[in-house]
C-alpha cells in the first residue's frame, strides 16, 4: 500500500531553524518532491530529491535516505512569510509515470 | 515561460447540478496534465492524468470525468454533483520527460450546496 506520514502541525519562532519530517512507504520510488502551501493558495514546488543525501536551496534544505524510507525539510533563518503548510510527495514507478502521492502535510506556524 | 490558468476561481453549484471546470497551460508543448482534489484536512488526491490529446488515466472511481480536447487544455467535468465533490481543485502539468517536477495552476474552489 502507500502511506506518507507527516506531522499534522508545528510552530516555531522567528529566526530559528526548523525540521519537517517525512516518512514513506509506496510500492516504487522515483523521487520526492517537497511543496509549499500557503491558506488558500496553491502549492508552489520547493525540493526535489532522488538520490541519498542533501540538496540546499538558500534558506531550504531537502535531504533524502531511500533505504530507511525518510526525507526532511529544514527551514532555516525562519520568516513570518514561511508560515504555511509543507507537503511531501512520493512519485512512485515504474519509471516513466509522473503520478505524485502526496502526504496531508504540516502546517507551520512561524511566530515572532 | 510557463503560465497554467484555471477557471473559474471561486464556484458555489447546487448538488445534482452538472460541471465543467477548465485549465489551459501557456508557454509549453506536450506537457503531461493532471488534476488533483484536496479537500479540507485531507491531502492532494490525483483525479486523473493526461500524457496528451485524448488520453485520459483515471486515478479514483467517481462521478467526475476528464477530457483533453487540445494540447494545452485539461477539463473536468460532472454530469451531477454530490456533496462529497466539494473541494479545492487544482491542475498541474510537468514537462514530457522523466523525473520532471509538476507545477500547479491557483486552483478552483468548489462548494457543493
């Protein structure tokens, strides 16, 4: 079966560093994708990891570890404007399909 | 560059009322299609996926269809709506290769009365 699981909610304070949590279990793996989410809006797309380890973006960071099933988002120098939800997306194979199964996300408060 | 409209943003429909709600993607050729439901505390649910004109992958059994009658252009539509249709409908199209990221349009607030 597939199953994402991420925590339903987080705060934090401004400035401060954060970690997103992500773990999966789907029948085939062909990358993660992490989403940004703000109230009413749509997702916009922040990471993408396909092998082991850490990909960084400015002030985002994605890293990956396929045989424990885990990926997290770190969120550093944390800004109001971060306050949102976060979305974890497993594309499953076979190689070639673009089907993404999305987590419930987490919903990130960022506090002054 | 690459733009997706959706249309309409906002649509409050009584149940049993027929559907159809459209998106277009500018800028790109070939793309791969999707669209996705979320509903309230629930995650993205993908409905059905496009890899071009007239193909169309159903995801989940429903009362909702879906057509590609041009390149660009991805419609889902119902014949009759049930409560449970409620939702935020989003479209997304990718480029036509492997491992490519899917971006989605600002979506389509649906309330089922």
């Amino acid at each position: 079966g597939q199953n994402i699981d991420q925590p339903t909610e987080m705060t934090a304070t401004e400035g401060a560093i954060v970690q997103i949590n992500c773990t999966y279990q789907t029948s085939g793996f062909n990358g993660l994708f992490w989403y940004q989410q703000h109230a009413g809006e749509a997702p916009t797309f922040l990471s993408y990891n396909v092998l082991d380890g850490l990909e960084e973006k400015g002030r985002f960071s994605s890293f990956l570890s396929r045989s424990k099933g885990y990926s997290y988002l770190l969120l550093k120098e944390l800004q109001m404007k971060d306050s949102a939800s976060y979305l974890c997306a497993v594309r499953e194979g076979p190689y070639g399909t673009d089907k993404l199964i999305f987590g419930t996300g987490t919903r990130l408060q960022v506090f002054p | 560059s690459q733009t997706i409209h959706q249309w309409p943003a906002t649509l409050v429909q009584p149940v049993g009322s027929p559907l159809s709600l459209e998106c277009t993607v500018e800028g790109t050729s070939n793309p791969n299609l999707y669209w996705y439901r979320q509903a309230a505390g629930r995650g993205l649910q993908l409905l059905f996926y496009s890899v071009g004109i007239g193909q169309i992958s159903s995801e989940v059994p429903q009362n909702l269809s879906a057509s590609r009658p041009q390149d660009r252009q991805f419609i889902l539509s119902s014949k009759k709506l049930l409560l449970s249709d409620s939702g935020f409908y989003l479209c997304a199209w990718s480029v036509r290769q492997d491992q490519e990221t899917q971006y989605f349009g600002p979506g389509t607030r649906l309330l089922v009365l």
